[in-house]
C-alpha cells in the first residue's frame, strides 16, 4: 500500500535526524567533543571543538577543521576554568593554520606550579572560516634557542604579497625547562615576527609564520590592548574591537621584557576583539599586549 504523504514526511525527518546525528559523532572523534560552527555576517564561520587536559606537563596536539568546502584563516583558544592566579592553566606550544586540513591546530601544555592538585579544564579551539581565499603562501623561519637566549624570527612576505595573519610552531616547554615565544605578531604589512627565550636544562626550535596573500595593498588593520603584572601575576590584556565592517581573523601577542611572561591562551572574541592571558613567571614587572587583525568584510 503507498504510504501516505504525513507517513514519508516522518520518514525523511527521522532519515536526517540521523545522518545529523552520525556526523556529530564522527566529528566528536576519541580526543574531543563534536565540532560546532556558528554563521556571522557575510560568509564568516566560527568553528570550535572542546577537549579536556588534566595532567601536569601533559602535551597534546588539538586541532579544529572549518565546515563544508569552507577554508580557515586564523584562530584561537579559550579554557574553563581559565587560567589559575598562581598560572595553573594550559598554554600553547604552536598556532598555525592547517591549509590541507582545513582546520587550525594548536600543540597545549599543562602547567601547574604545584602539581598534586591540578584541575580538569576544557580547551575550547576556535578557527574562522570563510568561504573565498585566494593561493596562500606561508613562508617559514626558523631559530634554534638554547637556555638564557632570546632569538627573534621573521617571517617575510615575498613579491606583490601581504599578510593575513602569522603563527609560531615548536616551543616545547614543561615546568622544568624548554623554549617559549613571548612575542608573535605583526611589524609591518609584509612581516610576522616570533620571539622566544628559553629556561632550564634544554631549549629548542622556535619557527614563525606568515601568511600571505597577493594583494597591491596591506590587507589588516591592527587593533591593540595592553596589562601589566608583577611577577608571580597572572593576568589579561584585551585588544579594542575591529573597525566597522571588518572582522577579527587572527590574533597575536607580544611582552616586554621578552622573558619574563609564559603566554598562555589566546582567545578570538564574539565583540571582535582579541584577549590574550599570561603568567608573569620570571620577573620583573611586564607589559602583556593582544594584537587582533582585521580584515575587510
């Protein structure tokens, strides 16, 4: 007997139900919670995906992919709870874009100044999406840093091309030693800069990138905020918000002096600012400033 049309209806509903159902499984995998996406104006997309850390020391690789045929451009991370007073918290070892993947990935590490009593937190990836990007070039520079060093990086834009954003890979520390950035951002339309230092019985590599993109003019406009903290303080600087019709698509930070923070999360917000939170480990007194860069909508 043909089925009735209120009787298919249910059927296709239930069908979709389902297949939505799956996807959010496969998305969810066995290191994090399903992905999330959230629309903004003209074809920009907030994609997200939580994960939980709780050991000290423990080092994970965390990556959120954009949506459909969307493509990423920058991205961030936020932790619940946020970052303890005495910096108990999760910072990262990397922000780089994946290009292949989709995505963003962010390489965290767990401190706790006094371990035994670490807290479980969720890490909450952020990327931005759309669905238009022209050939990305990302040229790479690479330092090496050993203990009591500072090295810096710069990453070049080649020919007719400009920046859209930047990141840094491969710091590597844990609460007894290793290299860390403390400064990732842009000096000027065509370069990306990475600072880092390096404490304790070893150091390691430090890599910046930049991202670029062909254009006969600067593509961003830099939006800045600063904090101040003594040492043993933790606290944040948020950047101001991105101009009318432009939106917020990478983040960056920087400190002065250059050793004396551990930069941890860096977080895109949904008022089109930047927020960037750290722990004033090695003293003297510094200044903690988010670079938010915004592109034309």
């Amino acid at each position: 007997m043909p089925l009735t049309v209120p009787i298919r209806l249910l059927l296709c509903a239930l069908a979709t139900a389902a297949a939505l159902l799956a996807w959010a499984w496969a998305s969810a995998g066995p290191a994090g919670e399903a992905a999330t996406a959230s629309k903004s104006a003209r074809g920009f997309t907030v994609a997200t995906k939580t994960f939980k850390m709780s050991r000290p020391n423990d080092k994970r690789r965390l990556v959120v992919r954009c949506p459909g045929r969307t493509i990423p451009l920058g991205g961030g991370m936020k932790t619940s709870p946020p970052m303890s007073a005495d910096g108990e918290g999760v910072y990262p070892h990397s922000y780089e874009r994946l290009g292949v993947q989709s995505g963003w990935h962010i390489t965290t590490v767990v401190y706790d100044p006094s371990p035994g009593s670490t807290r479980t937190r969720r890490v909450t990836l952020q990327v931005v999406c759309t669905r238009k990007l022209g050939k990305m070039t990302p040229p790479h520079v690479i330092k090496d840093v050993k203990p009591g060093q500072v090295k810096t990086a710069v990453a070049r834009c080649p020919g007719r091309r400009h920046l859209i954003g930047g990141g840094f890979q491969r710091t590597n520390w844990v609460s007894r030693g290793g290299n860390y950035a403390t400064e990732a951002r842009m000096v000027s339309s065509k370069r990306w800069r990475v600072t880092g230092s390096a404490f304790g019985g070893f150091g390691g590599e430090l890599v910046s990138i930049g991202y670029c993109q062909r254009s006969s003019r600067p593509l961003l406009k830099t939006v800045t905020g600063s904090a101040s903290l003594d040492r043993g303080e933790t606290a944040t600087a948020v950047s101001r918000k991105c101009p009318r019709r432009r939106r917020l698509v990478f983040g960056g930070f920087s400190s002065s002096p250059a050793g004396a923070l551990l930069i941890g999360p860096g977080t895109l917000r949904r008022n089109g600012s930047f927020a960037v939170t750290a722990h004033n480990r090695f003293g003297p007194a510094a200044t903690l400033r988010a670079h938010g860069y915004c592109l034309k909508r």
